[in-house]
C-alpha cells in the first residue's frame, strides 16, 4: 500500500475535449496495426480512435519520412513483451489472449506480439526515429513511484518548440518499464473493446514510444523506457477539492458533485462490463479536462476521466502484491478475514470516499487525524507506524462518513448526497443496485 503522488496527465489543455487523431491524414496514419504488414489471421484488425478534430489532427501534419523498416521502438517493445511474459505482474500470455478473443489454433505468443504491438505503438509518435519531438525539461507534470510525466513538444509545429495537447507517462527506470507496459496493456484493452472511451469517462490512450537519454537526461546511458502517450487534462479531483471548491456556491458545487457521480459511476460500469478492476481510484487519479469556472451555470464545460491504471488488472489474473492508497481501502482490504486483494466493490467503495472527499473538502481521515493530532491523543503518535495504526483502526470502524463529515453544517446542506453516499459506504449496495435507484429516483 502507498500513499504516492499520482502519475496523471494533469496539466493545461485548451478545451473540453480531448484530442483525437485523423484517421484519414496521408501523413499521420495513427496506430494502424495494418502498419505491420501482417498475413496472419488478425492483421485486419485495428486500434479503435476517436472521431478526428481538426483543431489537433493539424499539429501531426509532419514532414517525417514514415520509415518502412521496423522502427526502433517496436525492437524495444517486442524485446520488452518477451521479458514481460516471462514473469507476468498482472497479465500472462493466456490470458491477454482470452481477453482479446484471439484463436487458439494459431501460435499463440508470435501471434499475441504481433497483435498488441499493432494497437500499442504510436509510430508517427516515435521518439527514436522522429527526432522532432521532445519533453521540455522544465515542465515536470507530475511523479510517482514508477514514472514522470512531461508534456510533448515538437519541433515541426507552427511555434518553435510548441507543446503539443499530449503529455508522456514514462517509466523512471528500466527496470520499472514493466508498470508502465501493463498500463498500456490494460489502456489498450479497454479502448479496443470500447473505442468511445470519452463516453466511458476512462482517460484516452494514445499509443506507446519508447525514449532514451537524449531525451530524458536522468535515464541512464544504456536505458531505453516506454511512455504512455496520453491527453493533457486541466487538473485532478484533489487539486479541486483543494484551490477551486471553496470559490464555488454550494448550488454550483452539487451540480459537479452529480456530474462527478455519473461520469464515474459509468467509469466502473465500462471497467465491470469488461472485467478490469483499477485498484487504486482516488481523488489525484481523477482527471478535470477543464478548470470549472466560477458559476452555476458552468457544469457543461469539463468533464471527469479515470486516470493512472498502473495498479489495474483482469479479473483472470490475480495481482502478486497490493498497492493502493491506504485512505480509499474498502475495510475487507486491510482486515484478517479476506485475501486483500481489490474487486469491483472496492473499486465503488473507493469512488464512494472521492465523493465523500468532494463535500468535506479533505482526503478521507485527513481532517479527523488533523484533529486528533492536534489534541495530542494518546491513539496516534509522530512515527509513520503509529500514524498507518491509527488510520487502519480508523477504517476498520466502518463509519466513513460520521468519521469524514465533521461540519454539522454538512449534512444539512448534502442531506440527499449523504444520503446516497451511505447506500455506497454503508449498506454496500452494488454498483447495477446503486443506478437503478439513481435512474428511477434521481436522474
């Protein structure tokens, strides 16, 4: 378990929409698996994309020569999956090959490369063999244990070194890729079995490119890591809740509040559909397109997206270790009578405490912990262990809310959020459970 930084593509962006790619630019053919020159049995298939903007499909109109030959990041990515395969974290060759429905008569890891180097890579995007694009070494968006996150610029656009409406996830290290490709797998996944994943409120994925230390001076001479090619988002939930909720009026605030609701609970009804659990949601994992502006009438100006899927995985393949956020543990997470290890009701639990996070303000417990501490009681002491005791303790209460909504004024004012808030932390209602009562009742 951790408490982390996240690693979301959290940074200024123009619009409300995410950026899509052209599919029928001559020079921006963009993920094309067809790309691969295939005679198997799936080289007909492709990556699903969004229905193209002009407004950004313009700034990939580049003079690159598209090489023919393999590009220097499909070596790394095939060399990477072998090693991948070979002691799988979350996904193993069977199973990505169940999950994709790719047939079993045919040889099952030539063809499984083939097939996801196909909806992976982002070859107009190599940072190998286009030397135009770069990360601005200045513009750090974020961090966490495994990976940086840094805007893309390119040299070919019409202003000098202008970024670009993408930013680049990339593992810290080598030997941290294997996070990174297991997002990209699970990213990939759900955009090939929902291709509108702006619809389904799961943060769009780009493609992949693999970067070395003309690019990134802190990798290492020999090192070569992938990146995840992701959309540039306004702000997360947490960098809401902490410099823009407070400016809104409480009439404004419950519109986004159900706005906030809808969109995430459609984020777990696409992953439940097709079997993925995320394994840490939390308010700095959920993505803004847009800072909202100040007024009531302004709800229709962003939009929410689940973001950072480095803990997420099949539910046919078990993790091997739990990492997640302590604070958004469902309690079954942290007790002695199950096997720890997340499941779709944790996932709701989870999206439960960032609902709860957006009415009080605070990270689950902050401000309970803050209170106590400032008492000097004797249940939590200075060191790191005591403060993890305490707050297991905390959670394994079972009284999120009581615990979270220390403002009387709270409940008066979010009488009927609350009150679908128990039916989410409380009673444990199911995620079909929890819209049926929504469609019939409230929306």
């Amino acid at each position: 378990m951790n408490s982390t930084p996240p690693t979301s593509p959290v940074t200024e962006t123009s619009d409300g929409v995410f950026p899509s790619i052209d599919n029928n630019s001559k020079d921006f053919a963009y993920r094309q698996p067809q790309k691969h020159k295939s005679t198997s049995a799936y080289s007909h298939l492709v990556s699903p994309v969004e229905e193209p903007i002009n407004k950004f499909s313009e700034i990939f109109q580049t003079n690159y020569a598209i090489k023919k030959s393999t590009s220097t990041s499909e070596t790394h990515l095939k060399n990477d999956l072998n090693v991948l395969f070979s002691t799988p974290r979350f996904y193993s060759p069977e199973n990505l090959a169940s999950m994709f429905h790719l047939s079993n008569t045919a040889p099952p890891l030539e063809f499984l490369n083939e097939f996801l180097m196909g909806i992976l890579l982002a070859p107009e995007m190599d940072f190998l063999s286009n030397p135009g694009y770069a990360l601005p070494s200045n513009k750090l968006v974020g961090q966490g244990s495994y990976s940086y996150v840094y805007p893309i610029s390119s040299s070919a656009s019409s202003e000098s070194n202008k970024s670009l409406g993408f930013v680049l996830k990339f593992a810290k290290t080598q030997h941290k890729s294997k996070v990174i490709l297991q997002e990209a797998l699970t990213l990939a996944y759900l955009q090939y079995v929902c291709p509108s994943t702006n619809d389904s409120h799961i943060i769009p994925f780009y493609g992949l490119t693999y970067i070395n230390k003309s690019h990134f001076r802190r990798l290492r001479s020999n090192e070569c890591v992938p990146g995840l090619i992701l959309p540039k988002c306004e702000m997360s939930l947490y960098n809401f809740n902490a410099m823009v909720s407070h400016k809104l009026s409480l009439i404004g605030k419950r519109k986004i509040w159900w706005k906030l609701l809808k969109q995430m609970f459609g984020a777990l009804r696409t992953l439940k559909t097709n079997y993925i659990i995320h394994g840490d949601i939390k308010t700095a994992n959920i993505l803004l397109t847009e800072t909202p502006t100040l007024g009531e009438d302004h709800c229709d100006d962003f939009d929410f997206y689940l973001a950072d899927f480095t803990s997420a995985f099949h539910v046919n393949q078990s993790p091997t270790d739990l990492n997640t956020t302590v604070e958004y543990c469902a309690p079954e997470l942290i007790d002695n009578s199950s096997d720890h290890i997340p499941t779709f009701e944790t996932d709701l639990y989870a999206v439960g405490l960032c609902l709860l996070s957006f009415i009080s303000q605070h990270e689950p417990y902050n401000e309970l912990q803050a209170l106590v501490s400032h008492g000097s009681s004797p249940g939590i002491g200075s060191s790191s262990i005591q403060q993890s005791q305490w707050l297991i303790n905390v959670l394994l209460k079972k009284d999120p809310i009581n615990l979270n909504m220390l403002r009387s004024d709270l409940f008066q004012d979010w009488k009927l959020e609350l009150t679908i808030l128990s039916k989410v932390l409380v009673e444990r209602l199911s995620l079909e459970e929890l819209l049926s009562i929504l469609e019939n009742n409230y929306i």
